[in-house]
C-alpha cells in the first residue's frame, strides 16, 4: 500500500495486490495495518507528487494530491483496516530534525499534520501512527518527542508512535529503548513496534568510515548453511530480553509487528547486500526457531511492574 505500488502514475491506480490482501485477512478475522499513506522520502515518493506540469508543484498543489490520495485509499477500506501508518520516517538521521524531502521543501512540516487530518477524516475509527527508525536512540529521541508535541498542540489526531525495532545481534538498545517507553507513558502516547526483527548477521559496518568496507561485506554470507547453534540461542535469550521489556510497558505497547513471517522471506536476506538470514522467530521450513519459545516463555511469564517515578517538568 505505499504510493510507490498503488500509484504509479496520477491517473494510474492499482489495487489488486491491496485487495486481495484486505480481503483474505478480513475472511479469516485479522486485523490489518496499512503501511503506508505518506513516506516521507524521495526516493519513496512517485515523482509526480511534486511536479506540476513542467514546473515544481506548489504547496497548495501537493497537499491537495495527498488529500485526495489519502481520502481514496482510506476510504477504500474504511471500516476493513484498523490502524495506517499515516507518515513514514519523516525524522532525519542527522543534524536536521526533519529529514530533506520534496514534502518538506514544498509544503513544511505542515504535511506531517495535514496527513493525519486528512487520514482521521476518512476513516475516524482507525488507529492512526507516526512510524520511524532509530526514533528509540538517544538523540533521535528528542526529535521525536519535540515533534510529538507540536503535533499534540495542533490537535493532531495521532494515536501512537510505531517504533521498527530492526535490530542487530548483540547491538539491541535496550536501555535506550526503556527510556523511550518512559517518555512516551509521561506524555500519554501509545507505542507499537512495528517492524520487528534480530538480523544475525551484523549490517552496521556496511554504513561506516564512509562505506569502504562495502566490497568485502558483499562477500560475507557466513550462515549460508544454516545458523549454527550458539547463535540462535543468542538470539533467543535477546529477544527474550525484549519481550520482558514490553510485557513491563504493557500499557504503552499496543502491539508487535515481526517484519515477515519466516526467516526465507525476510528483507535482511537482501538489505543492504544478499545472503542468507535468520532474523525471525519460525526458520524457512515455517519451524519455530530458539527464539519462539524464549518469547513464548517471556510472555507467559507475570510482567515486573514498572518503578513509579515523577515525570519530569520538560515532559509533561
């Protein structure tokens, strides 16, 4: 459902994919989640949202195409999609606060606002988030929460923060993350994380020292023939961890997305280089792997109650 795959063009709507989609988990009553209405990049965004003719769009232009884009998909399925993610990643990884994107540019950060206006207005019942990565790091954080209260201040009919937890083996920010479950219970925000993963194969160096370990990386395929043990088990007590950590914030947290279903259909097998991966609970058979039963045990077990603190003066 992002505009990349349902609009193509201006004129050029293709639903089919959509549908079927909606339909199929409908007919077995499960709920979906919409993903996503505004992506707040240009490499994600068709072109022609920010072109008028041969001249670049203007901001009334652009915000009455995602009006109308807005009102045509979430009307399609009012009532048959619980919850959209409304705007996706519009935070920058850098100094900025924003990322830079067409949307920016032309409209400001009014279209962030105007896309969870346009989204409530048709279909008021959905659940409506703000979705991004990293957003859990101190720093980006900050961003995040000052955005939040902006958008509080307006009115925004924005109902949770979805947080993507694409984590990395032994690289889980979990003390970063309590400290975001903190924050957004002290200003009454629900959570979801909603792309979950534990990539067992490292990715952060493919981004270092100006990406010159790019070559060797795209040779690395460790796990090719299977992941051996001692790394699973690793994985399962990490995401173990986690779980004991969302069932203590179990009233912030609304809901948990894995990205996929099984280890051979996982993005990580082709971002940002091809090899085989094992980041999800069930392995390419559908088999549950170590990890399932850790978060099966982690869920079973009586949540730790959270420490009552007094909310900070510059978070109420």
């Amino acid at each position: 459902m992002k505009p990349a795959a349902l609009r193509r063009t201006e004129q050029a709507w293709d639903f089919e994919q959509a549908d079927r989609f909606v339909a199929f988990a409908n007919a077995k009553g499960l709920k979906v989640v919409g993903h996503c209405l505004v992506w707040a990049k240009d490499d994600r965004t068709p072109a022609w949202f920010y072109q008028d003719g041969a001249a670049p769009a203007t901001k009334e232009v652009l915000l009455a195409r995602m009006k109308t884009h807005i009102e045509t998909v979430v009307g399609r399925y009012k009532g048959r999609i619980a919850t959209w993610d409304v705007v996706n990643e519009a935070l920058d990884d850098g100094k900025p606060e924003l990322r830079d994107s067409g949307w920016l540019r032309i409209a400001g950060e009014e279209f962030i606002a105007r896309a969870f206006e346009y989204a409530h207005a048709a279909d008021p019942a959905a659940q409506l988030i703000y979705n991004d990565y990293n957003n859990e790091l101190d720093g980006k954080r900050e961003k995040m929460l000052a955005l939040l209260a902006r958008l509080k201040a307006r009115n925004v009919p924005l109902h949770a923060v979805g947080l993507q937890g694409h984590y990395e083996i032994d690289r889980v920010p979990y003390e970063q993350l309590e400290k975001t479950l903190v924050a957004l219970r002290a200003i009454g925000m629900k959570a979801v994380v909603s792309e979950l993963d534990i990539d067992v194969i490292p990715r952060g160096r493919w981004w270092a020292d100006g990406n010159r370990h790019r070559a060797e990386m795209t040779k690395l395929d460790p796990y090719a023939a299977g992941c051996p043990p001692e790394v699973l088990a690793r994985q399962a007590e990490q995401y173990a961890r986690l779980f004991r950590l969302f069932r203590k914030y179990e009233d912030v947290i609304v809901r948990v997305s894995f990205w996929n279903l099984h280890d051979g259909q996982s993005w990580l097998n082709d971002f940002p280089w091809r090899r085989v991966n094992h980041p999800l609970l069930f392995d390419r058979q559908g088999r549950p792997k170590p990890a399932y039963d850790a978060v099966m045990r982690a869920l079973a077990a009586e949540p730790a109650a959270p420490p009552v603190k007094p909310v900070p003066a510059s978070l109420r």
